[in-house]
C-alpha cells in the first residue's frame, strides 16, 4: 500500500446546523479540517496509507483534530503537539441566491508558526511514495513556507511524487507575495492543481474567454492555462476543476487533466449541493489515488472529478466517499438509487 | 368503517440526522417502519380501521414499536409479543449523485422466528375487509411463509379480498426460493402490486425496452409485465409503480394499474425528494383505500400515485398525508402554496 | 439615519424541525415573528433605526418576543408589556408537492386586546421618517383597527410618510369587513403593497388573465391591478410581488413597482426555497429602504425583489440579508459562490 | 380488565431544553399533559383502559395531543374534535435554589369553551369502573364545571366510583368561587385526594402546625385535614401527598392515605428530581390502581408514593414507571441498580 | 435609571452539550461572554441601564457577540467595530470528581489589540453612576491596561464610582506584572472584589488558616484579607467570595462585605451545580446593583450572595435571574418550589 | 510503551437523550463498547499502546465500531472484518430511585460466530505485554469460548501477562456451564478481577455478611472472596470493585487489591453520577495500567479506583479520563475546582 504525506494546517471548523445564518446560531457543528487534511482523510477512505504532518496544541481541542483524522483513519504519528492555539474557520452554508459565507480565525496557530527544522523531512518521507501540499501551506507564515520548501527539496531527494494545489487566498497573502514564494516551490512539483482563477492570482496567467461568475465553461481557455503553466514549470501533469455556478444550492462539476500534450476533460456533472466546502481537495485526492493506482488520463480524471462530485453530497470537509462508490459512479450510474 | 389487516414485520429504523453519512453520525433518529406496517399507518391516516399482525418481543424497544403504531392510530391488538428481538435496519439518506443506503439486521427477529400458529387468522381476520402482505413477509422464514399461505386461505374463506406486493428483496432470499413461495401464495391474491423489477426477478417476467437505470419509462413494456402477472396468476388487478431516477434528490414518480382489459396511467410527478423509503407501501395503501372507496381505476392510480408522490416530500416511512391532502394534489393542485 | 416605525403583533412561531410535519414532532423551533415585526427586524438589519409599535404580556415569553426583536437591533421602547397572552402560530415547512402548512392561535393576545389609548402616536412617530402597517393589524380587533387609524392620522400631522401592505388573512375577518376597515384606511397611505389576490380579496380588484394556482405571471394584469388602486386611493406608489409555483421547494419570485404612470418589473429569481415564510415583509422592508435611499423605481424594485429573494433562503421569518448582500444579488451576481 | 375515565383539558406543553432559561431558547420540547390526561396515561401504563375525555380541536395541533395519548394507550374514542385552539403551558425546569415556573396559556381553550351537553356520560361512562377529574376542569369555565357536575352525577347513578384531586389552581378561579364550586360536587366524590394547601384553598380546611415552605411535615397536622376533610363531605377515602422541598433538585416525597377512621403513612423518599410536573397526577393513578386491585390501605398508600416517587425521575408529565418497577419500589429496592 | 458602564472582553464561548467531554462533542454550543460583559448582562436583567464598552470584529461572529448582549437588553453603543478576531474559549463541564475545564484562545483579539485612544471615556462615562471591570481586562495587553487606567482615571474625575474584581488569571500575565499593573490602577477603585487566592497572587495578601482546596472556610482569615486590602488602596468597600468545593456537582457558595471597619458575611448555600462559570461576575454586578439601591452592608451581601448562587443554576455565563427572583432567595425563600 | 492486546465483542450501543425512557426517545445517542473495547480505549488514553481483537462485519456499522476505537486511539488491525451483525445494545439512563435499564441484542454477531482459527494468536500477541478478557468473551458462544482459551494459552507460551474480568452475564449463560468453562481458562489467568456476585455466580464463591442491594460493604468478606478466589485458581493478584448503590443517582464507589497475602483497599468516593455503564471496564484497565507501571500495591488500587470514579462522570462507556487527571484524584484534589 503506497504511503501519502500531506503537509498543512488542520482547523475546527464552525458551522450554525443546516441553513442558519451565524447570527441565528445556538449552537455550531464542530468538525476538523483544512486542505491537506481533506486530502489525507479522502485518500485513506480510498484505502491508502495517508499521514498528514502538521502542528496542533497539545491541549485538548488539539486532540480534538488529531482524534478526527485517526476517527477517519489517517496516520498521526507526523503532527507534532504544541504551540498555543488551533486555527478556526466559520462556515454559514448558503442556498438559492445566498451565497456560502467563510470567515478565518487562523493567524498564529501553531501550524504557522512553528519552525521549520521542527520538520525532519528526511523520517517524514521515507517510504513514501507521495508527498501533497497545497498553495495555503506556504501561505500561512513565512516558517510555514521554508518547511514547504524543505518537504519539497527533500521529496525531490527521495524520489517521492510532489504534487500542489493553487489554492489561492486572497486573506492570507498577496498575489505577489504568492507568486514569488509559490514560484520557489514549483520546480519540485509533478503534478499541479488549479482552478482558472489561482492561476490568474498566483502567476498572472489567464485565458481571455471564461467569465467565472456566470458559471461559463471554456475548454479552450482552460487547456490554454494549463499548458502555460506546465510549460513555465515543468509539471508532469497540470489539472484544472472546472466549476459552474448556478447558484447555491446547484453547481455544474468537472475537471480537466493535462498531460503535457494532451487534455482530457471528465463528464460534466449537475450537483445539488449539501456541502462544497472541500470540494477542491476531494479532487486532488482522487486524482493521486488515480496516478498512484496507473489509471490512464481519461480514467484518472473522470475518477477525480467523480469523486469530488460525491463530495458535493457530504456534510463537511472531509470526502468520506469510498472508491466502489466513485467508481459506480465514474462507470455512469449517477441516478442514485437506493442502495439495499 | 372497513377494517384491514396487514401482516409482516416491523422494525426499529435508525438513520443518522439529514445527510450525514453512517460514518459521521454521532445520533440515529429512531423510527419504527416495516412493509406492511407501513402501509397499516398510511390507512389510518386516511381514517380506516388498519389492524397491524405480527410478533414483536415484550421488552420496551418492541413496546417502542407498538406505541410508534398505535400513535399513528393504528389497531395493534394482532401484535403478539415475544421472541428476543426486534428487526432493525439503518438507513443514509443519499443526495445528488450519492445514493441513499439500507443496511438490514433484521435476521433471527421475533416475527422471523415466530410458529405459524401462533396467529389464530380465523380471529384475526374476522370482519375484515382487506388483508395485506408483501413479498417480504414470506422471504423472512420457512414459518413465515407458511403464516402467510394460511392468512391468505382463510382470507380467502372469510370472502377477505387479498392484496400482495411483490417487492423482492435480493439479501432475504433467492429469486428461485422466491419465485416458488410466492408462486403457491398468487393464486389467493386479489390485486398485486410490483415493479418492472420485482416481476423480473420474482417469477421471470420481464419487459424488453425499459432500462431502469436510467429512469426510461416505457409504457407498453409495463403493460406487458401487467399482462403477464394478470394471466399467470389470475388477480383481479394489477399495479406497477414507475420510478425515473434523476438522482438521489430528484425522481420522476408515476403507476399504472391494469384491471385485466386496460391499463390507466396516472400523471407523471417531479417529486423533490425528502424521504423516498417507504414510498412503494404508500402507494399500495392509497390504492387498496382507492379500491375500497370504488375508485374508478382511473381515478384509483391517480390517487395512489399523488399519494404516494407525497410520502416522497415525508421523512421516515409512514405515509402522515390525509385523505383531503391526497385529493387536492390529485385534483390538480402540486404548486405547494402556504395554507394558511 | 431615518426612523421607522412598525405597527402590529409578534407571535411565537413555532415549527417542527427541517421537513417534519407537526405529529412528527418532539420539539418546536422558537422564534418570534408577525408582519410588522418582520419588517422592522429587516430594516435594523440595514441598518435603519426601525422602532416596532405593540403589545406584550409582562411574563417571560413575552419577554422572549422582546428580547429577539433587541437581538436583531430592533428598538422595543414602544412595546407596552401587559396582557395575557403572546399570539402564537404554527408552521409546517412543505416540500416538493406538500405544501407549507400555517395553524394560527392568535386570537385575545396582548395586541388584540389593547386600547387604542395605549398607543401614544404623537410620541410614537415624533421624529420618524415612514409609519408601516399591514391589514393584519386592523384585522385583529376593533381596538386594533381603531389604534391604527389613530396611528396613520396621526402620521399624516406629522408628515411621516405611510405604507402599507394589505395582506389580507381570511381567518381573521371577512372580505366585506376588510373592505370596509381598510377602505377607510388608505386615503391615509402613501405606499401601497399588495399582491393580486390581496386586491382582489379586500378591494374586489381583480385582473382577468392571471391563473395563480399555475404560477402564470401577467404583467398587463398587474399593472391594471395597481392602476386600479392607485386610482381608487391616492397612493404615491404601489407594488405588487408575483409568486411562480411550481412546488414547495420551488417559486419563482418577482416583483413591480407602479408609480401613478410607469410601471417598473424587477427581474425574476428562481429560488430554491428553504423558508419563505416572511417572503412578502421583507419586500416591503426593502421597498420602504429604497424609497429612504431616493433609490428611482426601477432601483427601488430591483432592491426589493432582491432582498426578498435571499429572505427565501433563510430560516424563521426575520430577513437577514444585509445590505451589501442584496446589493450584490440585485447587481447580478446570483452565482451563490462561496465568499471567502 | 376495568376501564377508567378521566376528563378534562389536554394541552401543548413546551418546555426549553435541559435547565435552559425560557428566555434562553431556541427549541422547546413538546409534550401534551394535563392533569386526568397525565392519570389516564399512567394508568394505561399500568396495563388499564383508560379513556380521556376532552375536546380537542380538529387541526392538526389537536391531532398531535391525541396521538400521544394513543402512543401511551390511552382510549381517544371520547375525545371530540372541534374547537379553535388547544390549551398551553410552558414549563421552566429548576434546579438548586431556582425554583421551576410555569406559565399557562389555556384560556379559551376547546374544552373551556365546549358545551356540557356535548358530552354524553351516560355513553361515556357505560362499563366504566371509575371516573377520575381534578379542580382543574371545573375551574376552567362554568360549562366546564357544569359538565363536572353532569358527569359525577351519572357516574353516581352508574355506580361508577368518582376520585378527585382538589388540585387548586389561583390563576384559574378564586377560593372563594372555588369553594362554592367544589363544594357541590364533592358529594358525589368517593375518594378525595389533596395537599394541605389544597384543603385550605379551596375549603379553609387547615393545620395549624406544618409549614410548607420549608418541608416540615407534620403527621398530626395531616391526618387533622384528612378528616376534616372527609367529615365534611363524606368522603370514603382521603389521600394527601406530603412533598419536603429542599430544593429545586431535592425533594422528599411521600404520602397518607385515610380511610374514614385510620391514617396509613407511606415510607418518604428522598427524590433527585428530573421533572416533577405531574408528581401529583402519577400518585392519584397509582392510588386509583391500587384500590382497583383492592389493595389494602397501608400497601395502597405505598404503592402510590413508589409511583409518584418514581415520576420525579421521569421527563415530561406522564408517568411511564411500570407496575413491575413500581413493586420493585415500593418493596425496598430504592438502590437504582442497573437491571441488565 | 442609573447607567453603569463595563469595559473588557467578549468572547465566543463553546461547550459540547450537557456532560460530553471535548473530545466526545461533535457540536458545541456557541454562546458570548467575558467577565465585564457578563456584569453588564446580569445588571441588565435587574432592570439597571448597562452599557458595555469594547471592541470586536465587524464581520459576523462579532456580530453575533453584540447581538448576544443586546438581546439580554445590554447597550451596545460603546462596542467599537475592528480588528480581526473575537477571542474564544472552550469550557467542558465537569461533574462529581471530574473538575470542569477551560481552554482560552484569546489572543490577539480584536480588544487586546485596541489602541487606548480609540476609547473616548469623557463620553462614554458622561452620564453614568458606575464604572466596573476586572482585573483580566489590563491583563489582556499593555494597550488594555492602559486604557483600562485612562477610564478610571476619567471616571474619578466625572465622579463616576469604580468596582474592580481582581480575578486573577495566571495564564494571562504573571503575580508579579498582575501586582505592577493593578496596583496602578486600585487607588482610583471604590469597590474591590476578590476571593482569597486573588489577593494572594496579585498583592501578595494572605491569610493563614484557611485550606482552599478542602473547602474549608474561615471567616477570621477573610477578614484579614479585607482588611490588608483596604488598608493598602483605601478601598470603600471590598467584598470576598467564598466557595466551598465539595464536588464539580455541589458546592457551598457564600461571601462577605467588609466595609472598612465591620464584615457581613451572607448565609451560605448548598449549591447543586448546573453552570458555575460567571458565578463571580454575577455577584459583582449584584453588589453593584446592591450599593446602587442603598441597600446596607448586610442586606447587599445577602443580595449579591443569592443572586450568584441562583447563577450556578443557569447555564452559559450571563447570570439571567430577576430583582425578584433574588429577593425571593435573599428573602429566605430556598425551596425550589415550583411557581405557578 | 507496553503493548496490550484485549479481546472480545464491540457493539453498537444505543441509548436515550439525557434521562428520558426508551418510549420516549426519538433519537437514541450512538456510540460503540463493550467490556474489553472500552478497557482498550482507557489504555489508549493512558497513553498506552493498545489493540483490540475482535470480528466486526464489513458493512458501515461496522466500520463505526472500527472508527470509534480509531478516534481514541486504539489499534484495530487485529479486527477481522467479516460476518453479518454487530451486536447492538440499549441503555436507558436511571436518575435517583429508578435505574437503569440495559437491553442486549447481540446474539449471532460476527464475533459470536467467528470461527476460533481465525485469530492467529501467535500473530496478535507478539511483542505484547498483557492480554485481557472479561467472562463476556467466552460466554458468547462456543467458538468465542475456544478462542480464549486459544488466546490464554497462546499469551502463556509467550510470556504475555493474562487478566481476566468475571464478568458473569446470566443472559449470555449459566452458572453451571459459566464456571465450567472459566474454571478451564482461570488457570492461565494472573490477573482476576471480580465482584462478590461474579465470584459466586460463577465459581459459587461467597462472603456471608455483605448485603448488596442495600451497598453495605464489608471488608473481611471481600478479602474472604479473594483469597478463595486466588487459593482456587492460583492467581498473582486479585481485585474486587465495591459499589455502595444509594440510588440511580449516586453510588459510593472503592475497590480492594488482593496480591495473595495482603489486601489493599482503597478510599471509597460518594459519585454522582452521569453514566455508570462502562465503570468496572475502567477499573480494568487503570489496574493494568498500573501494575504494567509497577506501582506499589496501595498504589495501584488507589489509581484504579479513582480512574474508575472519574469514568462515572463521562458520558458512554469510555473512560476518557487522563493519566494526568486520575493523578490529580487518586493524589486527593475531589474538589473539582475549574482548571483554567
């Protein structure tokens, strides 16, 4: 069984219980999340081996986060128990014409700002066959950045896979800032995932033709970003998801997979969401259990992009969808029959 | 006030609280739901003496299962109490794409492991009107297969008019076991009720041109598996509920009903589902109240599909619609304004 | 900042949870809710200074009403405590075909009760900019309906501007009473919100062509309706909202605005509905927001019919959507995309 | 088995959460209760048949407070439909020092306004072993009291045995109106059941040396008021309940039983409250029990305290406790341990 | 109506229902509260004009924070809008043996980071009769000591009377800062109030005898310690809590006014625990409201003493009982009877 | 870290919110437990490297079980998947003289009939310090019998200590064949653990004076059973759990440590209590945890029994409490002071 390390910051997420809004809340559903995290937990739903490597207090809201990633069977051997606070994010989940709404509480975690030798990569990685982080990693502190940059130089050493989710957030860093420091890391990076707009806010690289916010869907454009991409860094693969918004409560789901040459596109799936947060890293999780498992392009994406359409199903951050289910509904069966 | 009898099991049904997987929750509602005691409450809701026979242990979770009836008005003075346990069965709610699943533990139940003679049907069925069971009453045990052939002969005797729903349920038994118990109880049945699948799997009939997966409706092939359950075993009527699965969140919800000459289709309805478990028994308990009241067959369809299409927008399994909430939708009115 | 005051009665509101119906129900969602209250609520949420004009029992769920009107920014200083009893109603959210059902038990509230002499007007509207009523107050009692006439002459002295939502309710009086009350109440009233049936139902104003039970919208029809009242009574402006059906879970939702001349349509939202109860007070609040700002017509509707559109995705009856919120929505971006 | 009759008003009782303050609630619990419906449902419990009669409205609020006596087992057949609003009570529940407080908001209810003659005792009372009402029915209108009146008289000419508990009640009628009310139908009353408040109340029937507020009892002082009592009206039978308050959460329970010539004294319980509402209803069902089932004075009165010891542990009104837990009780085994 | 301002923090507080323990909570309930804001809450339900002065977050869960004090009839005029985050903390409850636990995640919060300047004391204290706080609002950071001096500062010179609570919080500075700061500011304070593990760790004052952790209370030595207090700082008052802890279920709760010359010490309550957090505060803002009303020493301690005992019954940390409610207890009234 | 290996069955354990009775309850809480699992998850939160073997079906509910050892940290690789049922049982909570009521339905589960090769105890046991198991294991059925026995001998060859819990379960056996097969295990036990009624239930072991129902305790019995016990069987050490039942609400709780010469008893805690279910389990463990750290003796009943008392006041039956927490008791801190 293949081992995966993810690196990243785990939260409590907050969320008033089904549509409320925060100033009608008396209580919140608390869960544990953040996009590494969602990428070990989906990754071991699938079977896998998946360790995140993180930072949490050593008090007991800590081992709140530690308890939900072994709850959902992810290794935690690699988060380290100390510092002063978890980071929290609040989520009011919107519908119809309300939008979602997410409000961070994460500056000085322990996560952002524990040093960097605290890391030892070399242990860390050894065995590994995978090592993923995302765009929000470096972003949390400078420290946060040079130990993103130690895991990828280390993983290059050992012949461990680096992939990388965009993932841009405008609260958490500058565009310029993200495109210098993201720019150091690239270089180590196989395979890179985005969507349009991180590629615009990271790197500056843009196709004319789609209008986000109408929910309009170009393939041109997107093969064009990701070919400029792979071509000023030297991705082995480039993937970009695809998402359009109707509104709220409906959202039309699907990815692209460029293969330095080639772009395969996945179906296209209408979603009746129940929650999206998290949907992007659903997505990089299929898609490294696709290319650990050798899927070819076309299987790998549509395995990926169904996976994060399940996501979409799921209350809270975590895809706790197995792979008998993607691949049910990957093979076409999107009807959703009961099952009995 | 025509009294009916219905016959199987009723069990303790836990699913977690709205679309939280199995795996999140930390609660189940607990409800009380079974075939026939499903369609038992759907009668009393329409104001019919409905008489629920089965075996139920005497510790509180069985007294939990009566009182679950008798506060839906059902008669539970058929309910032997006995044996050591109660059926369950655990549902999660599916949504968009992801399907909605059924675990049953419903193996060594009271009424599973209950003698044939323990249900004294001369008594019970006295004055009755109606009795009912369906195919899963038979496929719980030998004795309960032979409860029900002697329910159905001294129905039969009583002038006790007979109604069956097939429903086949592929982890009880074996379509062979199946097919052959069921074979020796058609013959004292009145209307049977089915779908395009349990008449496949149940006696090997089957309709060439309807792919269900994909929610295709083919109104000859339906007439065809009507035609041939009518010949084969000689009811007076028989129903088929049509089901277009879009997804776990939107369905198309439809039934037909064959008097042996013609079939009478009923409006096709766009149901947005909240609860779809339990929506086969509705749509048998409208038509037995349709059949009762000397519904027209065109007008019995109807109002047990605008019935059943109700139970659809109702959490757990009992059908709570009246009779006056049935008829205003089945007279037309599906805009779901405010009555106020 | 401008100063509203609402006049009228405030309920508890109690509804099973999610899609329950009520015998399904162990427990009550509490909130406190009427028209006029609504209103006010959505317009300190504006950040108006909206004063809410009634009467309270002196006992704790009095208190509750007063303490949630406080909680959403509402001045309570006009609410007189004493009485025996707080109104109450029930409410059963529908879904897909079954439609939302509204038990009232209101009568011999507080509100009811109360002398008209309570009611200081002159003190009431010193300094106010706009006086709001619907024809649910007049409704409640001979006292209330005398309190409001007191309350609109006494806007007229004191140049504060009127409005007036017709909301007509048949199980507090008839259409003949109603009529009549309220004929005698509008010469007072600058601002007239009304929708078809409501004209229709207090004034006998009718238009030919619309089907409402269908959802059909007719914009002739309605423009001939608003022209009617506007000619009959002497409104500065009337509006009227147009509700599309086409199930509980679905409505399409629009608005027009009638200035004596021109009549001006918003956009239709279709809206995916999670409770629409409040729908029309938070048109009315929007409308008299827009019409403090100077917004023109065609502004002022599209604000309106926005902001009623997001009331539609949030809970209880209280609207509370910002301004930048619907701001947004009335700009275009009704995508619900995640904001963070 | 003997059927008993209880009659009088059934209400919604809504209660906050755990020890959640009225005005701190978001949710109330709902529970129906009332004085006879609590005795009805506790003797049901006790495996007799026992039937309410009330009214109750028609709509669905009404429906909710007849199926909770159905799912407990309570005979509904004498409750009529019809009616504007169904009674209501919000209870606070205490703890240490903070007392519990309800608030009733039942005037106007459909049995304070029904008509005597709508109900026909002689039909309801036909085979009736025992009719059972409180203080609380007649104080709630005069027609209520006339029905009172109707029934007792019937039953007297039935031979059916009549119980009351005084059950005074200041927010409903004054001692005065009280004591003239009760004093007519105490003639037709076997067995009267009171606390020393009660019989002072209502009859100015004191002991001088008990000082209630602080949980003194006073053997001599009770038996004093028990036969006053029953001098007075020539009672068979009297039982007080004798309730020690330490606290909100700390009570000691217990209770006396004259027979006309000696007084039998129940052993006192020292109860950790759950809820006591409906203490006193539980306790006149156990007494109605036990003198069913000819039990002797002494074994009578500690049956009935057992039970309505055992009620204190009990949420909600009525008294779940089985005849077999309270044998247990009253035969010494008080230690609460697990019965696995 | 006489006008007190607080000044502190507010914070998100979060507890798992009932007993669960963090680890076990997948929910918590989300209330708002901090040691001054908790005064300001509890003085406003005594029906006194509080206001509290802070700063928290504009966006939503700020929001949420002034909404919570508003509700509670708590002026928010005086709460600045800034900064980026609200300060949080997490309480599990404890029970029997198990002792309750708190976990603060408070830094950087948007008030601890406040300038001193953007607090303008002329104008928030013009009118007002009492200025509170505490001795964690100074221990937040250098900033909040220093505006905590400007408004007491301001507020001997206005005439405004000051109340202190020294609460020490080890966590948040150390004895010897604690003992720098605060006694800066303790010569402009009136009113003083601690327990005797405050005195010791800020001033160093102790008495000999008395065993906190057994419970064991001295009256001598209380006394002592008022004493050296006031006679260090010059106090006019200065009161001493005093809780005897015999579980996390039952404590003895009492204290003791000592007025520079004589000590009153209240009658002392067995108090069964449901909430004890804000147990301090709710006796400061009772003492406030106490020397408010002129009450004398003996009177305001037995006040104070009975109004932060009903608080241990109420959950989350705002002390919700009435004048009345308190009287009644001050007033001998213990029993917990229920009120109706 | 020492690694223990505990055996037996988890099952799904469903129970009532707070106090109310299965007939009320429509929700049950869900967690997963058993005798030898929960001994587990305390090792595990002592810090411990525990592992629990046992056979849980390859569905859903099983993978919760699975989970929710993960979350707290014990090893499940020794959990062979497989089989049809996980048992399930329900708990309703008592409060004050009504206890609490436990319902099994485990009969047939996977590890019932789970075949005896299917453990490799070779396997599990290597590199183990200490296996468990308590009197459930064996009574389970036959082959569960044989796996322990299995398992015994297995843990003897290779030097692994053996405790074992009596345990007796008079629903799973009886006496007779309970001491038959336990008398063939005890042999390879070190390490017995009991009460007074295990000892005689199942070896027909008895101690004249100690009167269980009423909680009377007395030493010399206790001592008298032990020394039978280890006399008979040959134990290092054995250990008896005293519980003095006061009512469902409060216990007196301490335990008794035999090492074959001298008896060791421990102080006795008054508990009230929020969940018992589970408190002999943590005994179990502590006194494993302590003999595996080698405390003395007096220390190791002492930590036990206070790990144990801390267990009554955690909701489910896990004990959650901290090596660092037990301490603090075992050490003399019962105050339950707030840590903060």
């Amino acid at each position: 069984m293949e081992r995966i390390i993810t690196f990243g910051e785990i939260m409590l997420r907050l969320n008033p219980e089904g549509y409320l809004r925060f100033t009608q809340a008396g209580k919140f559903e608390a869960s544990y999340a953040g996009g590494e995290a969602n990428v070990a937990a989906s990754l071991a739903q699938f079977g896998m081996e998946a360790s995140f490597a993180s930072k949490v207090p050593a008090h007991e809201i800590g081992q709140c986060a530690v308890n939900e990633l072994r709850r959902y069977g992810v290794d935690t051997r690699n988060i380290i128990r100390g510092g002063d606070r978890l980071g929290a994010y609040f989520v009011e989940k919107g519908a119809s014409q309300r939008a979602s709404k997410v409000i961070y509480d994460r500056a000085n975690s322990a996560i952002a700002l524990a040093k960097p030798e605290e890391f030892k990569w070399q242990e860390i990685l050894k065995g590994a066959a995978w090592f993923h982080f995302t765009g929000i990693t470096p972003a949390l502190s400078a420290n946060a950045a040079q130990a993103s940059l130690d895991a990828v130089k280390a993983a290059r050493e050992l012949g461990v896979i680096v992939s990388c989710d965009l993932n841009y957030r405008k609260k958490l860093w500058t565009s310029e800032t993200a495109g210098k420091v993201m720019g150091g890391l690239m270089p180590y990076v196989d395979l890179c995932i985005a969507n349009e707009e991180d590629a615009a806010d990271v790197f500056g690289i843009r196709s004319e033709k789609s209008d986000i916010s109408k929910g309009a869907l170009d393939r041109e454009g997107y093969i064009s970003v990701a070919r400029q991409l792979t071509e000023k860094f030297g991705f082995k693969k480039t993937a970009i998801t695809l998402r359009g918004s109707i509104s709220a409560s409906d959202n039309n789901w699907s990815g692209m997979l460029y293969d330095g040459g080639q772009a395969f596109f996945s179906p296209a799936y209408p979603v009746h969401i129940v929650d999206r947060v998290g949907g992007g890293d659903s997505f990089g999780a299929a898609l490294i259990y696709s290319l650990l498992k050798n899927f070819d392009s076309q299987k790998a994406i549509n395995f990926a992009v169904a996976a994060s359409c399940l996501k979409h199903s799921i209350e809270h951050d975590f895809n706790l969808a197995s792979v008998q289910e993607v691949e049910a509904l990957a093979g076409g069966n999107a009807s959703g029959r009961v099952q009995r």
